[in-house]
C-alpha cells in the first residue's frame, strides 16, 4: 500500500533501464526501503541498473520483458502481481527515431508505433485488471508533451505519443472509483540517454525533476502532470496555433 507521505512499498518499472523510470525509483527509494521489479530486455543495462539500486537499499527483481512483443505481456505481469501486491507501475519504455520521410522505413515506423502505443496498450490494460483484483494501486504513464500537438519533424513518435496519452487518459477515467488511479505524465525535452542525440530544446528538463512530479501527483492524487509546470499554458498556445504558423515555429 501506498503510505500517508505517498510512499510506496512496491515498484515495478517497465522500462527497467528507463533514466525517468529508474529516478522515480531512486527517488522513492530515499523515502524508505522498497520492493522494485524491473522489467527490461535482457542486458548489461539492466543487470547493473539493479545492482546499483540493491547497493542503495532496495530488495530487487528482475524480469525479461519486451514490450514490442505483447502476446506475453498478459502471463508476465499476472505472474509479477503472483508475487506481491505492486502498489506503483510505471510504464516507461518507448523508441525514438530520426523521423525524415526519406530516411524512415515502413518496418522501422510500424516497430515504434507497436512499442509506443500498442505495447502501452497491452500492459495498461493488464496492469489495470491486476491492481483492480488487489484493490488499490497507481499506474504512471510516461507520455509526452509532443503527443498534444505533433510537429511534423518528429509527427511518428508524437502521433504514437498522441494515442499512448488518450489511452492511459480514458483508462483513468474508467477507473474512478476503483481504487486505482492513472496518472499521466507530459515531460518536455527530457535530457536522458533517449535524447543525448538531440539539442536542447525550450524548458528542457532532467529525470530528476520528473521524478519529483511523479512522485508529488501520486501523493496527492493528481491525474496529470506536465513537467516543468509552464509547459501546460505553452502547449495551450500552441495547440490553438493556425497550421500555417505552427509550420513555421522552430520547435
């Protein structure tokens, strides 16, 4: 169960070398001792990613998970739930690519649409039914801000973002009353190893201070969250923009 200082006794993370996933669990983990699974694909990654939380104090688990394959997501995470109540799911994998029209494959746009949405898709659904039978528990959905307007230099992975969104959005709203809650999250640029490519962009921000947001809105119960904060009214602007001037913005 989650605590009355919105701690956490259990947290899977899927996305188990995710830099956002893994500062929410860092962060909780300096609140008090913690069960955490991370579910990743098998890897250097992932072993020291839990070896450097079980030296900071956490009990730690780890399973393999691919989220572009869904056929075995429904037995994985039952088979995880099997093994305790899990009070916090964070979903924190996705791709992101270099997006020119004539550089982009089709086999290359169907594999990050199938991990960004699809694989989203499969896991919220399950992790829901799971915490429902339990009676209790938070769901936290890393989406993005570029899914509120999708730009046309990066419209793959922010049409995938768009759909992840009003997912986990619905599905919130499905849950009321459950005892289940969603949050959403919308971070801006992120500087983690996923964007170390990529020039920062305007309010650019860091997995720590998402971390602090997750963690504030699963405490207070909040259902969305944009990081930093001014990025709510920025976005609001920009999504009442004419076409013709959004085309133009060098975002």
């Amino acid at each position: 169960m989650i605590d009355a200082l919105g701690t956490p006794q259990s947290l899977l993370l899927l996305g188990g070398t995710s830099d956002i996933g893994l500062a929410i669990a860092y962060r909780y983990l300096s609140l008090r001792r913690i069960r955490i699974v991370l579910a990743g694909r098998a890897s250097d990654r992932l072993d020291a990613a839990s070896a450097r939380l079980i030296a900071a104090g956490a009990s730690v688990e780890t399973v393999e998970f691919d989220a572009a394959n869904t056929d075995p997501h429904e037995s994985l995470i039952e088979g995880i739930f099997a093994m305790g109540d899990i009070d916090v799911a964070v979903v924190a994998f996705g791709l992101l690519d270099q997006q020119c029209i004539g550089d982009l494959r089709p086999s290359r746009a169907v594999e990050i649409a199938r991990v960004n949405y699809l694989g989203a898709v499969s896991v919220g659904v399950t992790l829901a039914r799971a915490m429902c039978r339990q009676g209790h528990g938070a769901i936290v959905a890393l989406s993005s801000v570029a899914g509120e307007r999708v730009r046309g230099s990066n419209f793959l992975y922010g049409s995938t973002k768009a759909g992840m969104d009003a997912f986990y959005t619905g599905l919130g709203d499905c849950l009321a009353g459950s005892g289940v809650r969603v949050v959403v999250v919308r971070p801006g640029h992120v500087r983690t190893k996923m964007t170390a490519h990529l020039p920062d962009a305007p309010l650019a921000t860091t997995p720590d201070a998402v971390a602090a947001a997750v963690t504030n809105a699963v405490w207070s119960g909040r259902q969305q969250v944009w990081v930093p904060r001014l990025m709510r009214p920025v976005m609001s602007v920009l999504r009442h923009l004419p076409r013709s001037v959004f085309r133009r913005l060098p975002l």
